[in-house]
C-alpha cells in the first residue's frame, strides 16, 4: 500500500471511568514500508504484560464431526472474534484461542458412519473448520484442536490434583450394553424417547435432548435403541468416577456471586446457571467407556477415558499450551488477566458449573472466567439449524453463494441472537444488503471520495482540502456533537459485550452522515461557497475514516478496502488505545485526515443482491444436505434421460428403423413420465388396530390421514409387529390406490413397510415424530398431482414400487430421493437396504 506523505492519524481513547471518557487524535508519520522478506519470522507469542489490560477470550470448542452452520458460526467464533477485534482497537493485550473439540462418542459416531479412524475424522473436520473461519475473516491467535499430548498432559494433571484434594468419588453406575456391539453404551451411541413431561421427541441423546434442552442419562430413555446397530441395549453394572459437585457447590457459589456481577454475566447465562442450582447439583461421572479420549490415568480404570464434557473445556488450556510453554502466564494469573468466554445457551453448564468446579477442586490459583457472552438461538427461514439433520447455511455454502465475507459477518452481528431466539431469512439478508449497507454505509462512502476525486472544476483531485473555521460551521458542529455521542456509546456498549448494540452506534454515523451531506448540497456550495464546501468535505471524510475505524472489528475487509480508498494504512491508523495518554479535540471529525491527503481511487463497496439471487439461494438451501444430495441426483437423472431422448430424435437411418427408434422414443418418454408424484402418500396416525376378525394374519387399522374421517385399512402385520406396537403411532400411508376387499373387509389405503431380503423382517416406514398428519410426504426434483386413483392396468404403482427402498442409513428412498416432510425425512428402525411395499 502506498502511504501518503502526509502524516497519518490514529483515533484513541482516554479512559478514566466508565462514565467520563475522553477522546484521543494521535498523530503519527507514516513509516515507510518494509523491504519484502521471503519468509518473515512468525512473531513470539503474546504473554500478559504488567500494568496492560490483559484479555483472554475463548470461545466454545466447536465439536469436529461436521461442518459449522451460520448458528454456530455466531454463537461463538464471531461473536469472539469481534470482541477480540475490538480489544486490539483499543490497545489492550488480548489473546484469541479457539480449536476443535476432538474426543466422545460423536466422533467415534462419524468415524463409524464413514468407515475411517477417529482420528481421521478429526483431520478431515480440523481442516474444514480451519478453512471456514478463515474465509469469514475470523483471526485466531491459536486455532488448536484437544486431540494434543499438551491436552492429556494438563487434563491428568488436574485429574490428580481432585483426586488428591478428595473431589473425586467412585461409585456404582446401571448403564445400558448392547450384546450385539459387545459393548457399554456412552450417552450419544443411545436414542430414544425423551422423558421429560410435554416432551416429545422421539430421537432424544443420552446425554441431552435437543427438544427440551435438559440433560439426560442414558438409563432414563424411554424405548432406548443402540444407534449403531438399532438394537435394544440391557442395563449392566459398571464402575466409574465422579465430580462430587455437592461438596464442591460452597465454593462455586461464591465464585458465581462474586463474578457474576463484577463480570457482567449475560442475562440468559445467569439463569441457565442458577436453575441448575436450584434444581440441586448432583455428582457428575467424568468417566466413558469409550477408546476415543484422554486415558484416565488410573490402572483400575485403564480401559476407560475422560468424559468429553470434563476435558473439552480443559482444551482451552492445552490449545494455549500449544501456543506457548509459558501458558501458565495466562492461565495461573487471576491477578493480570481477564477471561472471556463466548457461546450458546446449551453450553453454559458446563462453563459457569462444571468447569469452574474442576478448576477450584484443584486448590490451584486458576485465572478463573470474569465474563460470559451467551447466545440464543439463530434458527432459519421457521425452522431450526442442525448440524446433525443438515439444516441450514453452512460455512461452506455461505462462500459458495459469492456474497462477501463482510456482508454475512454484518448480517449474522446485525442479526445476533443476544436475548432471544432470533430468525434468519434470504429476504432479511437482501434487505440488510441493500438498505443498510449498499443504500446507506456504502453509498455515504462512495459519495464523498468520488467528489473528492473529480478533477479540480467538478471535486479536488482526490486531495484533501483545508476547511478553517470548521468548529464554528453550525451543521458541523452539531454533527460533531452526534458523532462524539455515537462513538461514546459504541465503547460503552463493547465494553459491555453488547456486540449488536455497538455495530449500531457505528452505523449511526452513517445515517448522521448521510444527512449531513444532503442537507449541505455540497455540490452547489462547491460553486456558491467554496469554503464551506470544504468544511463539509473534509469532515465527511473523517467520518469515513472514522466508520472504518469503528467498523473493523464487524467488517475487517470492508475496512481494510476503505482504507485503501483513503489512501491510509491499517497499521498507522486503526487504534482506538487508551495508553496513548495525548489529549485531543473530541468532537472535530474535520481533523482526522489531515489537509493536503491525496486519497487511492474510490470504488463501489457493496453490490445490490437482486430478487432471482434470492429466489435461487432459498430454494438452493431448502431442506437438508441430505435432500439437497438427492436433488442433484435426481437432477442429473431428469438430464440424462433428456440427453437420451434428444439423442434418439436427432440420430438417422432407414424409415423402418426411424419408425422402431420413434416407438422406442415413445415408450422411454411413456416410461420418464411415470414420476413418483403421481403417489399420494400421506402422514397417517393410526387412531386404532385390531385383530381382523376373520384373517389371523391380518390387522385392521383406523388412519387418520387429515380427512374428515379416518380410513379404513387392513394391513398384514400381524406376525412381524405386535398388536401394542400398533397403537397410536405415525405411519406413511399410499392413500390412492384402489379400495379392495380383503376376507370382507374393503381397505381404503396401504401401510408402507420395508421387509428385508427373505421377508422375515417387516418395519413400519416412520415419518419424524413432529410431521403433521395428513401431510402429503414428497420427493426432491419431482413434483405433480396425484392420481386419483391407481388402476391395476397402468401398472404405475408396480413400476414406482420397483424403486422403493429403504438406504444403508435407513432412510426410506425412492431411487436415491428420500420420504421427506416438512419435518424431515421418514425412517426404518433397522433394515437397511431393505425394499418398501
């Protein structure tokens, strides 16, 4: 970057309290810039300075057995990342750490789903999280993973010490085995029915149900079911090793009083935190049957690892280890240090209960959590984000849609869920793009440096011109006087960790500026009053070199390019430091840039995004990865069989061979119409079963399928499923096939059931526990009416039902597109690849 040579400028604070604060202007001589190295040397690592404000942030380790969602991105990294941002702005000596979670059951869980090692997994994953937050400018001062010797090393030790202070306990524990896998069951290898009242969520983990958010034992499921082999795991005996939290809860108390209020804890962090205590803390076991973790050190317990939950939150410690030997400077050092920690509400136990607990149970002086910044849930377009169903942007997606990184960053901050659960939505995205920051940020921006750009006679030739007598320019002064409130409350509001309510205050003054420019005319006082014109000018360009400054740590490339265009370098200028102790005018903008500046060559910031990229994206990220896969499948099937067609009507030969290939054409287009739309098949509630009175092999069933009445159905289940099994329970139902009478009995509709390869096996296909009855299951890349009736002639349900399947994930498919509902896709509990009738 080319430096002006004039002197550059630095915007600082002068703090004394919250409550007075004053306003800085450093002015610095640009140096000029360093000879190219071929590798310049990394720097030493950050280690606390005596007499600075030392800042340690954290965010929570995003776990390594998926790609990160945009819920996830602002629930933590972002978030942090902001923060931390802001504290080099001001000077303070801050330290990033973050990584990946990298031990448990989930990992263990995906290695399994794609036939690889854990650690394998863990690489994958590392690398694509690592290139994600990358591209959304996140800037770690260590991105790390708790798959590290540093990680053993520290998490043992600390296992010692609570066995040596006699935190730990060891007792007795009922846990489910499943005699097919021939192992215990930790928490996430085990699903079934929550069992908290209200709840309803069939797919409930074992260590928490993502319905009702409450922690669970896996022993408390209702119909538990082993997620590997679908089985139903028995309850044996097997020892393990407790946090005796109770003993511990004296301590922990005190701390969360004392540090709740010094540290401004979020509100939803407070209650999370004490709802746990007032539900009465209980023992936590620390130990899995697992190979996949940090080894407890013990011989009794040499087959055994640490519970992810008690070593991950250690990995904040390790991944520091892994930055520097001298970690202990930070993590021993309550007295200089500051900890910050960010993430979503479903972590805040385990930060404000469990991890503190562990610290204080050593005895050791641990720089222990100031302050926690705690977010809801961003969910999206009505539904939720899930990492384990797909659902949602990814970090992925969102580089693949082209809009810029600073445009999500801006969004997601815009959009943070800082007090309650907010929404997501592609129309709320291009609103945001296009009023705020195309129309407003960067249309403010634009216009100042193209006037200043135009040659002398229509701008100043991209020189910065004097503007004297500013202070006592009446729209100027009030401007001023906004501006200097905007900045004062956008300090107040970072200090504080109100991350939305910053971006705000800095975007104000752009609104500010914005009338202040129109309400000027400065293009005819560049005629009718060439000194005011100047004043004008050159105080608009401080405020853009002010929302630079304010906005970096929101949108560092959006920054990074405006200074540019003002011909400035970040290293010169970005510094908002308390330490510079100069005092400065605090409400003269016009001062920023210095007179006689020649500004770069301005250029748009922000690029309209248009209703048909609109259109394409939401329909491009509609329902799950999974049914975005079959899509594309099915896409490229419809393509294909258009390329056959199309060849077969350009290619030649004789009038007989025209004629056969024109019928053979006909029939494949006969054959490529028969779509599975024309099934209706239909969330259906099976209000009764009973036996048929005159087949003993038959049920006859009452199905609610959302019509006015339930339709008669008779199924022939009865030796594969139990007549309880029956009851009550969500089924798909083909809902337009011909009414026939079975043994006097006429049935108005089918029950889908895959069998396996012999037809000893028979399971119901299953729609999610939430779809609503009576609606109408669909297929990715096929859409049409029904028919009303399926004929025996036309053959069209023996031909689709060729094609009916359950998958190796067992999901029920047609080809390879799955059952869906608005709820998601519809399942079979065990028999893969088995085919659906």
């Amino acid at each position: 970057m080319q430096n002006s040579s004039a002197s550059a400028v630095n915007v600082c604070s002068n703090t004394t309290d919250e409550s007075t604060r004053e306003w800085v202007v450093t002015r610095t001589t640009p140096k000029p810039p360093p000879a190219m190295a071929s590798s310049p040397p990394s720097p030493p690592p950050k280690l606390p300075i005596p007499g600075r404000r030392n800042i340690l942030i954290t965010s929570a380790l995003p776990y390594v057995n998926n790609v990160p969602h945009l819920g996830n991105i602002i629930g933590c990294v972002l978030s942090a990342d902001v923060f931390a941002r802001y504290c080099r702005l001001r000077g303070y000596n801050a330290l990033y750490i973050c990584g990946t979670d990298e031990y448990g059951t989930a990992t263990e869980t995906k290695a399994m789903e794609e036939k690889c090692s854990p650690k394998e997994i863990c690489d994958k994953y590392h690398a694509i999280h690592n290139e994600v937050y990358k591209w959304f400018d996140i800037k770690f001062d260590k991105f790390g993973r708790t798959s590290s010797p540093q990680q053993t090393e520290i998490c043992q030790a600390i296992f010692h010490k609570l066995m040596e202070n006699n935190w730990l306990t060891e007792n007795t524990m009922q846990q489910l085995y499943c005699d097919t896998c021939r192992r215990f069951l930790a928490d996430r290898l085990v699903e079934g029915t929550c069992p908290i009242e209200g709840c309803t969520n069939k797919a409930a983990r074992g260590d928490q149900c993502d319905n009702c958010s409450h922690m669970l034992n896996p022993t408390e499921l209702i119909d538990p079911k082993c997620k590997v082999c679908k089985n139903t795991p028995h309850i044996r005996e097997t020892d393990h090793l407790f946090l005796d939290l109770p003993l511990l809860e004296g301590k922990l108390v005190n701390y969360i009083n004392d540090t709740s209020v010094a540290g401004m804890w979020s509100q939803n962090a407070i209650q999370a935190t004490n709802a746990w205590l007032k539900e009465g803390l209980k023992s936590r076991c620390i130990t899995r049957d697992l190979k996949w973790g940090v080894p407890v050190p013990i011989e009794k317990y040499k087959d055994k690892v640490f519970y992810v939950w008690f070593d991950a939150p250690i990995g904040y410690v390790s991944i520091t280890a892994s930055y520097t030997p001298e970690w202990e400077q930070w993590w021993k050092n309550p007295d200089n240090v500051e900890l910050f920690q960010f993430m979503g509400k479903d972590n805040v136990p385990f930060h404000t209960i469990m991890f503190p607990s562990t610290l204080l149970g050593t005895g050791e002086n641990w720089t222990m959590m100031k302050t926690i910044s705690v977010t809801e849930y961003l969910n999206y377009e009505g539904g939720k984000f899930s990492k384990s169903k797909g659902i949602g942007v990814f970090g992925n997606d969102a580089k693949d849609t082209n809009i810029p990184p600073e445009v999500w960053r801006y969004y997601l901050l815009m959009n943070r869920p800082e007090a309650s659960d907010t929404l997501f939505t592609w129309t709320d995205l291009q609103a945001k793009l296009n009023s705020e920051l195309l129309n407003n940020l960067g249309n403010f921006i634009n216009r100042v440096l193209s006037f200043i750009a135009k040659p002398v006679g229509a701008g100043y030739d991209s020189i910065i011109p004097d503007a004297p007598g500013a202070e006592s320019h009446p729209s100027t002064s009030d401007i001023a006087e906004k501006v200097s409130k905007s900045v004062e409350q956008y300090l107040d509001a970072m200090e504080k960790v109100k991350l939305k309510q910053g971006l705000k205050s800095a975007m104000g003054i752009s609104t500010d500026g914005n009338r202040y420019l129109q309400e000027s005319e400065f293009w005819k006082l560049y005629k009718d009053n060439p000194a005011n014109c100047a004043i004008v000018m050159k105080t608009s360009v401080g405020l853009v070199y002010l929302l630079a400054c304010l906005l970096e740590p929101f949108m560092p490339s959006f920054s990074k390019e405006v200074l540019r265009q003002l011909n400035l370098s970040p290293e010169e200028t970005l510094s908002f430091s308390e330490e510079k102790g100069e005092s400065a005018k605090a409400k003269t903008p016009w001062d920023l840039v210095p007179a006689g500046h020649k500004i770069g060559r301005p250029v748009p910031l922000f690029e309209e995004l248009k209703d048909e990229k609109v259109s394409k994206h939401r329909e491009t990220y509609a329902g799950s990865q999974a049914e975005r896969r079959s899509k594309a499948v099915a896409d490229a099937e419809a393509t294909k069989i258009a390329n056959q067609l199309n060849s077969i009507a350009l290619s030649g030969g004789s009038k007989k061979e025209q004629k056969k290939k024109s019928g053979n054409s006909k029939s494949k287009v006969a054959e490529a119409e028969i779509s599975v739309a024309k099934l209706e098949i239909r969330v259906g509630l099976i209000r009764k079963a009973e036996k048929h009175p005159d087949a003993d092999s038959l049920y006859v069933e009452e199905i609610d399928v959302g019509e006015e009445a339930p339709r008669t159905v008779v199924s022939g289940l009865v030796k594969y499923i139990p007549l309880e099994e029956m009851q009550n329970r969500k089924v798909c139902v083909l809902c337009n096939l011909k009414p026939v009478v079975m043994r006097g009995i006429k049935s108005h509709a089918m029950v889908l059931a895959a069998s396996n390869e012999d037809h000893t096996r028979v399971e119901l296909v299953e729609p999610p526990a939430d779809a609503a009855v009576g609606e109408r299951v669909t297929f990715a890349g096929h859409s049409g009416e029904p028919e009303a009736s399926l004929s025996g002639k036309s053959k069209v349900w023996e031909k689709l039902a060729a094609d009916l399947h359950s998958s190796g994930e067992l999901v029920a498919c047609y080809k390879d597109v799955p059952f869906m509902t608005s709820a998601g896709v519809c399942k079979v509990k065990t028999i893969a690849n088995g085919e659906i009738r």
